[in-house]
C-alpha cells in the first residue's frame, strides 16, 4: 500500500466519520461500584467541581486479592484524578503504587502522554474500545486541570464506554479498606443532575467490574490497525463536538 493511498484513505475515512458519526447516547456504568459521585452526599451542593475535591469510600476485604477501580465518562470535557489512595484500617501505608502518576517505567518523563500509566492496569466497556485516558502534566495537561499536587495526575474523557485505571490489591477478611482521591471535573455541569454524561465511579471487586474488558498495553504491529485506532480517536472527537 502506498504512501499517496494510505494518505486518500485516511482523508475519505475522516470526511466520512464527520458527516456520519451519531450523536453520543450514555451508557450505564458496570453494577456493582461502592461509589458513584453522582449521588454521593460529598459532591458540593452546586453540582460542580470547580476544584479539585477529596472523596473517600471503603470496602470490606474478602481476603482474596481485589481490583480498585476508578472509571470514567465525562462528555464534552475532562475529569482530572490525583493522589489517590487505599489505605486498610487504621494503617495509613498507601497499598496502591504509583498513586499520583509522577512515577515512569523508565527514567525521564514518567509516562506522559500515554495511555497506560506506570502500575496501573486499563479496561472500558466493548461499547467503545479505544484507550481515552492519558498521564497528563502541568505542561501537558491533555485538556484537563492542573495536577493537585507534583506535576502530573490522569486526565480522562472517555466519551461512549466507562473508561477504568485499576490496580490489583491483597485483602485481608473483614478488615475495611479506605480509599481516597482528588477528583476534579472542567465542564462546568452540574454532575449529580447529568445522568450517565459525566460521572465517575469507584469498585472494588475480586475480579474487574462486570461487562468490562481489559485493554492490552502491547501495540498492534499492524500500520493498519495503528490507523484505525487513529481513525476512531478521531471519530470520537466529532462525536464530542455534535454532542456539545
């Protein structure tokens, strides 16, 4: 294949994703989450997180290994997360690695602008399989905020699927685990009256939330599945703008 056809590809498969893509319609987030900021009592009274805000919320460990989760769907803007934190009982040691992104699998930039952060495992609903999150910086902040603390946080705007950063933790029975974040949101919107559009929501279950799949951080070698996967980031990105 041709540079000059792979190029007239990629142009009449964008003009066609602009003039055919549908409206996004929410979809409901996997059962099962121990916290949803739409209807927590913690989300300010506006509605709105102008800043970033701490939450918490906690489980009961099962004594088998656990997934926290933390997911995402925000439509048209960003969510930001930093700092998070898994704590059991009274112990203040923080059980999740990497907590506020700054940390890389090489030395140099800690995996900005990537999709897989340092520690942390990926999933979203089939409805949309394309990887939305990213590590974003104070100088690259990806369409988000700020970073809360340090210089880097995830910034998420998964538009169809919920979206999820994981890690897999060991759980002693009975013991309540304690988990907390700083979450900011740039729409403006008023969450907890946004139904499905913009939420964010926590699990903590002995496998990832049910009706998710995982996404693989090893890149299809295929020129033309890197162009696919383009073609639906952009796809994505009309959808967001007629959604607005």
């Amino acid at each position: 294949m041709t540079v000059r056809f792979r190029f007239a590809l990629f142009t009449l498969c964008i003009v066609f994703l602009g003039l055919m893509a549908p409206s996004v319609s929410a979809q409901a987030p996997p059962s099962g989450a121990v916290f949803d900021l739409a209807t927590s009592s913690q989300l300010p009274s506006t509605g709105i997180l102008s800043t970033y805000t701490l939450f918490n919320t906690s489980f009961v460990g099962d004594g088998n290994t656990e997934y926290v989760s933390f997911a995402f769907r925000e439509v048209p803007a960003f969510w930001s997360i930093d700092d998070t934190s898994v704590t059991a009982g009274a112990d203040p040691t923080n059980l999740l690695g990497n907590p506020g992104f700054e940390q890389g699998a090489t030395t140099g930039p800690a995996d900005v602008g990537t999709n897989f952060p340092d520690g942390w495992g990926r999933w979203i609903q089939p409805v949309d399989l394309s990887s939305i999150g990213v590590v974003a910086s104070n100088s690259q902040p990806g369409g988000c905020t700020q970073a809360n603390s340090g210089t880097q946080f995830w910034c998420d705007g998964s538009v169809e699927g919920y979206d999820g950063i994981d890690q897999a933790i060991s759980t002693t029975s009975g013991v309540t685990y304690n988990v907390s974040f700083y979450l900011n949101d740039n729409s403006g919107n008023d969450i907890a009256t946004s139904g499905d559009g913009i939420d964010m929501l926590v699990y903590a279950g002995d496998t990832l939330p049910l009706g998710s799949q995982p996404i693989s951080a090893t890149p299809e070698p295929s020129s033309l599945v890197l162009l696919g996967s383009g073609l639906a980031a952009l796809g994505g990105l009309v959808r967001r703008k007629l959604k607005a």
